[in-house]
C-alpha cells in the first residue's frame, strides 16, 4: 500500500468555525504537505478537533475554505479519520474490516486477502476471528487504524489516539504509525503528549484558542520555539 500524493496539499484558506457564540477556529490558514506527520498541539479546548473534524468534512467552515489538491472538499477523495474513542461493531475483528471494505467498494472477492493484510499491519495477526469488542484498548485502538486505512486513505487524521493507552500500547501505536508514513500516507495527528509529538512529528502546528499560534519544522520548534506562548507550553505552563 503506497498512497499516490496527487491529492495534497490540503490548505486551510482563512478558514473560521464558530460554534454559536463560540469561535472555535479562528481565521485559519495552514497547508499540510506531503511528508512526515503533520502533528497538532496545544491546550484543551485549542480546536484541534475542530480542525481534523473539519479537514475531513465533518464540520464546514462558517468563513473560508478548506481544500484538497487544490479542490473543494468532496466525499470521492481518499481521507479517513480516528478518533480517541472508536466503537467496534459487534463482529470479529476481520469482520470489522471486511465491513470497511465492502463501505470502500473493495469487491467481495478481495476482501478477505485485504483484511488479513491489514491485520497484519497493524500487529493483529492472529487475532481475526476474536470479537473486536474484547480486545484490549490498545488492539481496538489498531483495529480502528486498520479500518481506516482499508480506505486506503491518502491522508490519516488521528485524533488523540493513544490518550487513553498505557506505554507499551501507545508505542505498539507509534510503531504502526512510523510504518504507515514511510508507506507514503499523510498523518496528521492531534496530541496532548508532548513527548509523542518529539517521537513523531515531521512538523508541529501550536493551537491556541482556535488560532495557529506557531508552525515549524519539530526539531526547530522543541529546539527553539519563536513565540512566548510556545515557550510557555513547551515549559508546562497553562495558556490562558
């Protein structure tokens, strides 16, 4: 699986969501290219969400646009999404993905072979014919990647996967995730964890109050932070 890029760059074009009085995203512009991760940090209530949410189509801007290879967002083009919090159907786990197969328009004949190759990559093999719902956090969490991908995305959003994880299931987590790029596909994910953000990111996006406070190359960015508010969040200090 190798994700063909001819569909990036996706741009945020001063791009603002207001949520009735709230404004979530504020004035917005940002181009995610292709690459290493793309990784989105910042305080709760931030608009990391709100930007994945809305770089997928799940949420539409009330001022600006947000578009993919340089067209308006469209339900053909090849992107898909993680949340924290994925359900799992009541069905094994290959049925699961055989599921997310059928909804991408894989042909049944080819669905199996997929499946199993998915369960591959995400470190489930062996684990196919056991109920998605009694795996462990971690393997759900994977689970969850692998039925993302059976779209065969040209760009992942990850939102705070492994928030609720232990170590050794977040970096089961972050080894997928290195694997998954190196394949050619898009990874934008949001994080809390600041030390997930120094492991994976390529670049780093700082959001504060709905607005990119700082962008850069991840080395530049931990090394040597331009802004006061990045200085502040890279120290541990609340932004207020």
């Amino acid at each position: 699986m190798l994700a063909p890029l001819a569909n990036l760059p996706l741009a945020f074009a001063d791009v603002t969501v207001t949520a009735g009085a709230v404004t979530v995203l504020d004035r917005v512009s940002l181009t995610f290219e292709p690459g290493a991760p793309t990784v989105l940090i910042g305080p709760n209530g931030a608009g990391k969400t709100t930007m994945l949410r809305a770089a997928m189509g799940l949420v539409a801007p009330t001022r600006g646009r947000v578009s993919y290879g340089g067209h308006a967002l469209g339900v053909a083009q090849r992107r898909a999404i993680v949340f924290q919090r994925p359900t799992m159907l009541r069905r094994s786990a290959a049925a699961n993905l055989r599921y997310a197969l059928a909804s991408a328009a894989v042909p049944r004949a080819e669905r199996a072979e997929r499946a199993a190759d998915l369960l591959a990559l995400v470190g489930l093999a062996g684990l196919g014919a056991r109920p998605a719902r009694r795996l462990s956090g971690g393997e759900q969490q994977r689970l969850a990647l692998a039925r993302a991908l059976a779209r065969d995305p040209t760009v992942l959003f990850l939102d705070e996967p492994t928030a609720s994880l232990d170590p050794a299931a977040t970096k089961a987590f972050e080894d997928v995730i290195r694997t998954i790029a190196a394949r050619g596909i898009k990874v934008v994910m949001a994080t809390h964890d600041l030390g997930e953000a120094r492991r994976l990111a390529g670049d780093v996006v700082l959001l504060h109050r709905g607005q990119v406070v700082e962008t850069g190359a991840a080395p530049a960015f931990f090394a040597a932070p331009q802004t006061a508010e990045a200085r502040h969040f890279l120290a541990g200090d609340l932004l207020v």
